[in-house]
C-alpha cells in the first residue's frame, strides 16, 4: 500500500515539476521520468458544465495556436499537462479597444491584466528560468477547497469551475496603461487537467501506465498503417503509369487511415480493434482502386485506339507517318506502326526511283549540250574561246587576281549557265547540281 502511495505522490511531483524528491523515492522518481519519456499523445481537457472531464481520445498532431482562445476544449501534452498548444502571453492595446474582445471570450483560463503574472509563464519559460513548471501543493491549497492528501504530496481531486473564474483578473478600460496583458492560467489550467486525469484514472500513476501503453501501441499502429498506405500509393502509382500509356487519366486519392486511440479503457483491446480497422480501410481502398482502375482502363484503352486508327488513316506523306510511329511505336495497340514504316520504306523507294529517272534524264540532256558546245557559247563561268574536243577552253567571266583569266576545262566538267559558278583559287565548280 506504502508502495503505490509512494509511486503516486512521485508521478504527481514529476509532473508538476516539484524541486525536491525524498531520498527514499529516487529511484522510484527514475522510472516515473523513464516513463513519462515514452509518452508520445496529447490528451484534451473539455468544459463539461462546472466541471472539467478528460475527452475519450488521445491525440498526436499539436493542437492551433487559437486553442488558447478556445472556450470548450483545450488540449494538453500528455508529459507535462501544460497546454499543447501555443499559450505565450500577448498585448492587447486599450486605444483601438482591442482588449475588449479578450475580456469577453468566455474561458475560465484566459485573463487579461494590466501586469504579466507568474501563472502566465508556459512550461517552457518555467523551465529556462529555474522555475516549477507545475503548480505546488501550497498553490494549489491556496486555489482549491477541496483537496486530499496522498502520501507527502497533493492531488487535486476537485474544483468547480466557477471558482476558477472567480479568480479572473480582468482590467477595466479605465486602466492607466496603455496595453494589457492577455496571459493564459497555466496554474489553472494544470490543476484541472490534474483533478479530472485523478477522476478518471483513479491516480496519476494509472494515468502515466496507460499513457506510455497508449502511446507504444500507437507506435506500432502508425508504422503498420504507414506501411499500408505506402503500399496502397505504390498500387496506385502502377495502375497510373498503365493508364497514361493510353490517356493521362486521374485516379481517386485516399487518405492514410486516421488512428483515434481511446483515452481509456483497454488499450490492447482497442489496439487491436484499431488495428483491424487498418486493414479492412486499406483492402477497401484496394478493391475501390482496382475497380476504378478497370472502368476508366476500359474507356482509356477504347479512345486510344480510336485516336490510334484515325491518325493512321490521315496519314498523306512521308512526315506524317513518321510521326504517327513516333506517337505509337511505344505503344503499338492497334498493331499499325509496322504498316506506317511499310509506307515511309515504300515512299523512300518511289522517291529515290523519280530522282535517278530525273538525273539520268537531267544527264543525258547535258552530255548532249556539252557536244553541241562551240566558240563563243556561254557557259557556267564564261563564255567558249576554244574547242579541242573534248577539252573547252573558257574565258574566265569574273577571274580571280593573280590567276590566269582562261582555263581549260574537260567536257564532263562543264556546266550550263543557270548552274552558276563557283571559282576557288581558279578551281571552277557549279553553285548548283545540275543532276538534282
């Protein structure tokens, strides 16, 4: 019985930050600390008439910085049962009548005084000035009528609501300052959260045991759920890619599984539930998935080939069908792209047939110009001064300085005039290809 007395006073300490440990607790206080390390959820306190209860469940994501302003619920760390939330006192300015709406908010912890107060400080402020993060057994006789004694410290096991807004100390626009304090009742606001975990769990001590079993059953919980889920994106994301081989088509999104724990009661039961709960949520989201995946694969896959057929048939020269193997040779559903290179292979072929008809025709035409060539014809780069068969001799129309202005030219490099010249250090060559 000394026991767990003892186990109590020391959880109450540690939470409320207490500076000193009789010698015979220490290593009692040691594990009550190792404990409260392993607590991983926030709890929330709810106005309940003129009382304050604990909410039926635990929570891990921080609570908004507009909790402090709250008026029904407040949610507080599971650690220290200080706010989880930002409660760092702020200035209201009495010129604008800014303080006005913070008076009138209707929350027994909100206060706004002409001075800071201590109860005003958060746990972090506390603890960076050497402070007792928590409230002591005196403060809290002070604040409380009704208390009880458990071992050599105190748990609150009661204290009506009105009383904690009886101790409000608002400041009337009268004030002499220009600027108020809005302060949150930290002191306050710890001794409830401690009367209505006492209520609950009976002592603190049953509350830090279900906090840190809560809170290693989460963990487990959320690494399972995770790994669902990264398995339920993975599925997705392949099911995607099918779909955008034929159209970019959208899939449903889901969101991970949310995992409520409860606050009390059997904590392995309902982590087993929970758990439960996790995979009938991912299998449904499965089969939601596949079935969603079937529908739209269906449609996405009819369109494509539709697209597919039409663009085949539009297909009138050669830039055309290589286009149409680029779009599908990756994805040749409709089995075209082979006829599409058939096409281009046989177009190449009809063209390059035309060109060598056309240059052997071109050819002929100019062997037989060439033999009719005489003094005085004009050529590509000058007109004929001399004919020794098959050699020309031509006067150079614009000859280079420091070169002669006649050269003599054989039959097969002489060309019509329309191909114009080219003279490179008297190395005549046509500017065109007469042969195509």
């Amino acid at each position: 019985m000394r026991k767990s007395i003892l186990a109590s006073a020391i959880a109450l300490s540690v939470l409320a930050g207490c500076s000193s440990t009789p010698p015979e607790s220490e290593q009692a206080s040691a594990e009550i600390q190792a404990k409260l390390g392993l607590i991983k959820l926030n709890g929330t306190l709810i106005r309940q008439q003129d009382s304050f209860v604990i909410a039926p469940t635990l929570s891990d994501k921080k609570a908004s910085s507009s909790d402090m302003l709250a008026t029904a619920s407040w949610q507080f760390s599971g650690k220290t049962l200080f706010p989880a939330f930002k409660s760092v006192r702020f200035k209201c300015y009495l010129s604008n009548d800014e303080c006005t709406k913070y008076e009138e908010i209707d929350s027994p912890f909100l206060k706004v005084n002409g001075t800071d107060s201590d109860y005003g400080d958060t746990y972090e402020e506390r603890v960076a000035n050497g402070k007792k993060p928590g409230m002591s057994a005196k403060e809290a006789a002070i604040k409380s009528a009704a208390v009880a004694l458990v071992g050599p410290a105190m748990v609150l096991v009661g204290t009506p609501i009105a009383l904690i807004g009886g101790t409000a100390n608002l400041i009337s626009h009268g004030s002499v300052w220009a600027s108020n304090w809005v302060e949150f009742d930290h002191d306050s606001f710890y001794e409830q959260t401690t009367v209505a975990i006492v209520a609950k769990y009976g002592s603190l001590e049953n509350y830090v045991d279900y906090m840190v079993s809560a809170s290693a059953e989460y963990s487990k919980l959320a690494l399972y759920n995770e790994r669902l889920y990264i398995d339920w994106k993975q599925l997705k994301a392949e099911k995607s890619a099918t779909l955008n081989k034929y159209q970019s088509i959208q899939l449903s999104s889901i969101e991970a599984y949310k995992i409520e724990m409860p606050a009390y009661g059997n904590i392995q039961a309902a982590s087993a539930d929970i758990h439960s709960q996790i995979e009938v949520y991912y299998a449904n989201s499965k089969v939601n998935l596949l079935s969603e995946f079937d529908k739209k694969f269906v449609k996405a896959k009819a369109l494509y080939l539709k697209n597919q057929k039409v663009m085949f048939d539009n297909i009138e020269t050669i830039g055309d069908a290589n286009k149409f193997i680029e779009t599908y040779q990756h994805n040749d559903e409709a089995k075209l792209v082979g006829k599409a290179r058939n096409l281009v292979d046989k177009a190449e072929k009809r063209i390059h047939k035309e060109k060598m008809v056309k240059r052997k025709a071109a050819l002929a035409e100019l062997e037989s110009w060439r033999k009719g060539l005489s003094v005085g014809d004009q050529t590509f780069c000058g007109r004929v001064i001399d004919v020794k068969y098959p050699m020309f001799e031509i006067a150079i129309s614009n000859p280079l300085q420091g070169f002669s202005d006649t050269i003599w030219l054989e039959k097969d490099k002489v060309f019509k005039p329309w191909v114009g010249c080219n003279n490179r250090n008297n190395q005549l060559t046509p500017l065109t290809n007469p042969l195509g």
